[in-house]
C-alpha cells in the first residue's frame, strides 16, 4: 500500500507530500550531470516548483543547490542583489523567495567565509561603476574558489522570464542587456565547469527573448519541459488522497468508476488540478451530506470548482501583461472562440489576426501553446491544423467566466 498523501491545496508539496514523478526527476538529474544550463518549463501549476524542492532534498553528491525566485523582480540591480544576498546571508534564512537545502547549507557556510572580505561589500547599487552582473560575477569567482574540486554550484532561479518581462516593461534595452549579462555570467571561464543556472519558468523563455530581440542570449540553454501525469499516475495520485486520514470523503466512495469520471474531467493531470477538484469534492459532500458520490454529485462538485476565481484568474491576468493592444484583443478572441467551440482550426486564427490587424501572429500562437494555454490536436480541418485548451477544466473556465 503506498504511503497516503495529504490533500494540499496551493502550497508547494514538498517531503511526505510530494507526489513521486520519478520520470521528471531523472530528465533534471540527467540534464545537471551533463553539466548543461538548463531552461526548465511547464505552464503555471504544474509542479515545477515542488520538484525544485524535491531535488534539493533528495541531492546528489557534489551537487549544491540553491534556489531563489523572482517573479516580482524588476531590475537587473534587485535581481543581482537577490542572488547575491543568497550566497551571502546569514544562516536561518527567513527571506521570502528563497531556499537552501540542508546539504548545501554547510557548504554555504564555507562560502560565507568570505561574507568579511571585501567582496561581500561589493554594492550593487545604481550608478555605480561597475555594472551589477559585473560585481556578481567577481563575487562568484570567489564563491566557486570555495568550493572543493567535485563539487558544483546549481543556481535555481524561478520565474526567470517573469523577470525579465518585468524589466522590458520599464525598458526593453534593459532586458536585453540583463539576458545578455546572464549569458555572459555563464560563459565565463573561471567558473565554468563550477556553475550551473537553471532557470524555471511558467512563462516562455523563448518568446519573451523573440521579442526582444534577443534569441542569442539563451541558446546556451538546454529546454527540459515538465510532462503531466499519465493516467495511471492521477490514479495513483487520486487514491493517495482519498486514503490519508484528512481527507474525509470515504475511500469506498470512489469506485472504479468515479475515479474515471474524475480522470475524464481532468484529462490535462497536473497535480493542482486533481488536488483542486479533490477539495471541491471534499467541499460539495460535506455541505450537503453526502453518503455516496454519482455522476451528479461530481458534475456539481465541479461546477462550484471553476467558481473558484483564484484557482484561475492568473491565466487572464498574464495575457493582460504579456500582450497589448491588438494582440491582447487577438489572443483573447481566439481563446474565447476555442472555449466556445472545442477547437479551433488553423484558418480561423488567421481570420482573426486579420480582423484584430495584428500581422505577425505565429509566433503568438507559439506562445499560448508553450504558456499551456492550447496544443495541437494533431487533426486538422480542411483548413489546417486544429488546436484546442491543454486543460478541459480551464476550457470550461474560460467559457463560464472570461469569454
Ligand atoms: N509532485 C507533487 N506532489 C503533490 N502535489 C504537487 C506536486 N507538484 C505540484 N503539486 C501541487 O500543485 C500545486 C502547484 O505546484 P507548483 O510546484 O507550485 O507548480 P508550478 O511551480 O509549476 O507553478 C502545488 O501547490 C501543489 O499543491
Ligand atoms: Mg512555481
């Protein structure tokens, strides 16, 4: 019997909560010994962070991880600062947005050591002379001197395109410049073969670079791309819940049967969305006293799931930031065509970018599908290809609460 895993809703999983996903791990494990860069992407909620987690407290040897998030950076000199303040604060961070594992805490101490010297004072404030990815990078070759022959320092940013969509919005040159110092920062020589980045992102790297004109600056960078579940896996997932004693539904409820009709809903198995629709099961049973769970019951379960805004909004908000004028107004039409119709087919995208006047609109439409917002259907209409939403659950949102 495998070990019952409690329901959390929104929190990272880590430790006894953390859903094993033993594929993924080996993909990131794989990647770091090959000694790559890595760019690592999912769309929002699908469990980048909680196996972020999960590798720092499960390490390898000689590998030290460290990990800090970014999302509400908005200048190169807070970013730099940031991940200097990781390397350098005191121990017993308390620090929002950042983590150390227990093995790379002792090694931070050594590199600590030179918390006194100068280097440590190195301000990375505006106006100063020496650039901050400058400074950081002096500050890293003393760090990487610290560090014994096999080991490796793995620097773990999240929502590192978040970041620099939050610069571009101030200045677009200075995005590009901030990717540029961070392909700089990872070329240099000295501490090569000693420091690895792996970005994580729920927003495309690769279509915020585009943008800027700037596709050079990561392609250095290995894309490793977090999978869902397979079926099997939700399954197990869905009965690890059901059997841990905070969950209150009985385990006899969820038959064979009920199972699958919950899998059906979900098709697109992220962790969130079985943990989300778990709760609202949870929610739906005990408000109305509930002996037994049907078709009926799910359905409505559902229904008071999606009325859940903040389980959702976030998908709307982002385009509001990653789009504007015309092209927000072109992204949101065919989302709300596609909700409406299940799909939608290549020549009616085009329709729609005529209509909206937005010339350019593939790499757009490459952008909702990386964000996981739609995929290819891998059919087509007599009018090429046809796309539909990654997830039904969002799908369903979307049609209720947006379009
Ligand atoms: N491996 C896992 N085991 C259990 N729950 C998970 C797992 N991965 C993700 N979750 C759940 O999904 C939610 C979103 O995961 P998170 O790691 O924050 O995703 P992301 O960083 O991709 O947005 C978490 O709050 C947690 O409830
Ligand atoms: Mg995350």
């Amino acid at each position: 019997m495998q070990k019952p895993i409690k329901n959390l809703v929104g929190q990272v999983a880590d430790k006894e909560n953390f859903f094993e996903r033993p594929r993924e791990t080996k993909k990131l494990w794989d990647a770091l010994a090959s000694g790559e860069h890595i760019l690592f992407a999912a769309p929002r909620r699908s469990g980048k962070t909680s196996l972020l987690f999960h590798l720092q407290d499960n390490p390898k040897e000689n590998k030290i991880l460290i990990f800090l998030e970014v999302e509400s950076v908005s200048s190169s000199v807070e970013f730099f600062k940031r991940l200097r303040d990781v390397l350098l604060q005191d121990d017993d961070l308390s620090s929002v947005g950042i983590r150390i594992g227990e093995g790379a805490k002792n090694v931070l101490r050594r590199i600590r050591g030179i918390g006194s010297d100068a280097l440590a004072k190195i301000e990375l404030a505006d106006g100063e002379k020496m650039p901050p990815h400058k400074a950081f990078e002096r500050l890293l070759g003393a760090v990487v001197k610290k560090l014994s022959d096999d080991e490796q320092l793995v620097i773990m940013i999240d929502e590192f395109a978040q970041a620099a969509q939050n610069i571009a919005e101030n200045s677009p040159q200075a995005a590009k410049e901030f990717l540029l110092a961070h392909r700089e920062i990872r070329q240099n020589r000295a501490f090569r073969d000693k420091v690895q980045f792996l970005y994580c992102g729920s927003v495309g790297l690769e279509y915020v670079t585009e943008r800027l004109e700037a596709s050079n600056a990561i392609n250095d960078v290995r894309t490793v791309n977090l999978r869902p579940l397979q079926r099997e896996e939700a399954r197990e997932l869905i009965q690890r819940i059901i059997a841990h004693e905070n969950y209150p539904p009985e385990k006899s409820w969820f038959t064979e049967e009920i199972i699958a009709i919950l899998l059906d809903r979900i098709r697109w198995f992220v962790p969130y969305y079985i943990q989300i629709f778990l709760d609202a099961v949870q929610t739906y049973s005990n408000d109305n006293e509930l002996t037994e769970l049907t078709e009926t019951s799910i359905g409505k379960a559902y229904s008071q799931m999606l009325g859940v805004r903040k389980h959702f909004v976030w998908w709307e908000e982002r385009l509001r930031k990653a789009f504007k004028g015309n092209e927000y107004k072109f992204v949101v039409d065919v989302l709300n065509t596609t909700a409406h119709k299940t799909s939608i087919d290549a020549s009616e995208i085009a329709n729609l970018a005529a209509k909206h006047n937005v010339e350019v609109f593939k790499p757009i439409l490459e952008a909702l599908k990386h964000d996981g917002y739609v995929v290819e259907t891998g059919e087509a209409s007599g009018y090429g290809k046809l796309y539909r939403f990654v997830s039904p659950i969002l799908q369903d949102w979307w049609r209720l609460y947006v379009a």
